[in-house]
C-alpha cells in the first residue's frame, strides 16, 4: 500500500455519482483521485475541471493496466455494468467501491460477490442511506429497545423528480436496471432490512406503467446529462417533454415482503408525487416511530404510551439536524471516509456486501413477481461459501 502518502484512487465512470469524487479528492487529508477512466469525451472533461492535477483516459483497460499506481477504485459506472467493471477490480487486487445498487442481476450481484471472495479483495457498496442522520436515529431509537421487538416497517416513497431522474436516460429501459423496484428501491429495501435485523424471503407486488408510458414526446438523449434538462417546472408528469426512447419501466409499484425472521414490510414507490421524501413507520411490541421529512429539518417521532386517538404530541421526538454538506444530509462524505479507511486498513463498516446483494435479491423477486400477476416469489440464497467470507469481515479462516 502506499503507506504514509494519500490513498491513491482511481474511478470508472464520471457521470450521475460524480460528486462523489470530491469527497474522495482529499489531497493531505488522506485520499486524492489521480485516475477517472470515462468513454465519454464530456466525462473526462469535467473530471479535469473538478479535480485539480488528476489523469483521464477513455477506457477502464487503460485504467486497470495502471493498477500499480492505484490503491482502490471507484465503480460509478451506469448500473447495468457494475458487476463487468467490478470483478475486473477485484481481479486484479484492487479494494473496490461499487454505487449502489451492486448490480441489476443476481447473477451479476453473485459474481461480484464470487469474485471478492476467490480473490480475497476488499469490495464496499455505496449505501449511503445506512449513514443519513435521519435512518441512524431510527436504528438507534431501536436498538436501544424503545418501541420493544420490530414486528412491521411501512416505507412509503414519494418521488417527484421520477420524470427527470429515470424517464429520460438509460434508467427507463428494463434491460438497464430490471426495473425501479430495484433500481432506486434497493436504497430503502436495504434499509428495510438493515431497522429489521433480517432479510427478505418472499415478496408479491403490484405495478404499472401509469404514467410516463403514454407520453409520445421523446428524445435520444445521451449527448446531454441530467442537470440539463431537470426542473421544478417540468410539470404536471402527464406534460414531461423528452422521454428516453424506450420506456419500459414500472412509475408505480407496491410489494409487500416477509422476512426471514418474521417481520413484515411494505415498500410503495411512486415517481409522480408533487413531493419528493420517503416516510417510514416501524411498529414494535412497545411502540412506533415514524420519521416526518428525511433530510436537515426532519424529525423522527416515537410513540410508547397508549392513547384513543392519533396525537401529534409523540412521547419523544428527534430533531435532525442541519449539516455543512448536504450530500445526502451529510451522508456522501461519511460514505466515502468510510471506505477509504476500510479499503486501507480493514475493520467494521456500516454498509454490507451481504445486505446490498440482498436489498437486490428482494427487488428483482418483486419485480417478478409484479409482472407475472403479483404471486408470492422467493428470494435465490447465497452461496455458503461466498457468505460465509463477508460474514467472517471479508477475512480468511485458519
């Protein structure tokens, strides 16, 4: 490694995650950027700019055949090609951070994961909803066993920048996500899971195309990048102008899931609400929480005493506090320390292989499920082995 010197990190991939890199560019303070690999002339272009003294080249085989001069790389590729650009990391010995969700397939998701454990290289998956301040104070508010033994969670999910994040680029086609239940759903599935100490086993859902599906105005629009074309003035949904060419994703979807130790969940998703935050309850043995707002300014309410009626005075309330960055409400930059330590120096981390392959296992079976009439459909294991070596903290047996 490259010991007493700034972690050298190398990137795959300068498009919709890009800001992560700033937090990874911490020149003196531990960690610098020296390598960002993009096909695209534009991406290359604005690592230059953002990144002061770093070296771009247009392909990650030119990247990967500099493996010597990088200590760890981040895969911020577009979801359907995590798991080809991650198992080469992995392959050649690099700690690698892969965005979430880890892959768009199980197969893909298993081989990653096959592929960390064979070679025994750290992987890390960008989960940085396990660090927002609003779902730490949920978990906290658990664990210390306020509301008593988590019997149900309730997630809705209310999202108005559906028609600007994943109508108009490559996330409206099927064959690049699976579908939004797990594209964008993996985020809170895996927090589902993390407030419920288990993990999904079978799951049913429901879904349509209500929306965006109708909408005849669309445009190729790979030579533009988001923040070109998104607006609070794109509005109503049914007025959105510049849909992907292929829209063949679910703008609505409900699932219900059991986990495997009892506990059951919801997860509903909608990608035209006039509003854009998620709203979880969890229901235990001695009580609920639910969280109002999920950003600075939010509040995360507990209710443990008996009453005849809904009260908006909760027994205790938890005021989220505003924060200097506002990555994620200050979530991105803890992300991304975290991994660098943990790419250095090993040890206990917030985020989870296991967990990110499950978040997806759950929502690829919801999304069978919905598009096969809404039956019940299990979720596929892990392997013993390759589980077995993340539970063990991505370390070898004697």
């Amino acid at each position: 490694m490259n010991d007493g010197k700034d972690f050298r990190i190398g990137i795959m991939g300068f498009g919709l995650r890009a800001n992560l890199a700033q937090y990874a560019h911490q020149p003196g303070a531990g960690s610098r950027v020296v390598l960002v690999a993009d096909v695209q002339a534009r991406g290359r272009a604005d690592a230059v700019e953002r990144i002061p003294g770093v070296e771009v080249v247009a392909e990650v085989d030119a990247l990967l055949a500099r493996r010597d001069e990088l200590d760890a790389v981040l895969v911020l590729t577009p979801d359907h090609l995590h798991a080809e650009h991650a198992t080469r990391a992995l392959e050649v010995g690099l700690p690698t951070f892969v965005e979430k969700p880890i892959a768009t397939t199980l197969e893909d998701a298993d081989r990653m994961l096959a592929a960390a454990a064979r070679t025994g290289t750290r992987l890390y998956v960008g989960h940085n909803m396990r660090h927002m301040p609003v779902v730490v104070a949920m978990r906290r508010v658990i664990e210390a066993g306020t509301i008593g033994d988590v019997k149900a969670i309730w997630c809705r999910h209310f999202v108005s920048a559906g028609g600007d994040f994943y109508f108009k680029d490559w996330h409206a086609d099927r064959s690049n996500t699976t579908g939004l239940l797990l594209q964008k759903g993996a985020h809170d599935l895996d927090v589902i899971h993390w407030l419920a100490g288990g993990y999904t086993s079978t799951v049913s859902a429901v879904g349509a195309l209500s929306v965006y599906g109708s909408i005849t105005d669309r445009r190729d629009n790979s030579d533009r990048r988001m923040r070109d074309w998104y607006s609070l003035d794109n509005w109503p949904p049914t007025e959105q102008k510049d849909l992907h060419p292929v829209v063949d994703v679910e703008d609505i979807s409900q699932a219900n899931l059991v986990l495997d130790n009892g506990v059951l969940a919801s997860y509903q998703q909608c990608h035209y609400t006039p509003d854009y935050w998620r709203n979880y309850t969890v229901i235990g043995t001695r009580g609920r929480l639910e969280n109002f707002g999920d950003g600075p300014g939010a509040q995360v309410k507990v209710w443990t005493r008996r009453t005849d009626a809904y009260t908006p005075d909760a027994d205790e309330v938890i005021e989220i506090p505003a924060v200097d960055d506002a990555g994620h409400g200050g979530a991105d930059p803890l992300l991304m320390a975290e991994f660098v330590r943990y790419a250095r120096d090993g040890g206990p981390t917030l985020t989870s292989p296991i967990a990110a392959r499950q978040a997806v296992a759950a929502g690829i079976a919801a999304t069978e499920s919905l598009r096969s009439g809404g039956g019940a459909v299990g979720v596929a294991p892990l392997a013993p082995r390759v589980a077995a070596w993340f539970e063990n903290g991505q370390r070898r047996t004697a």
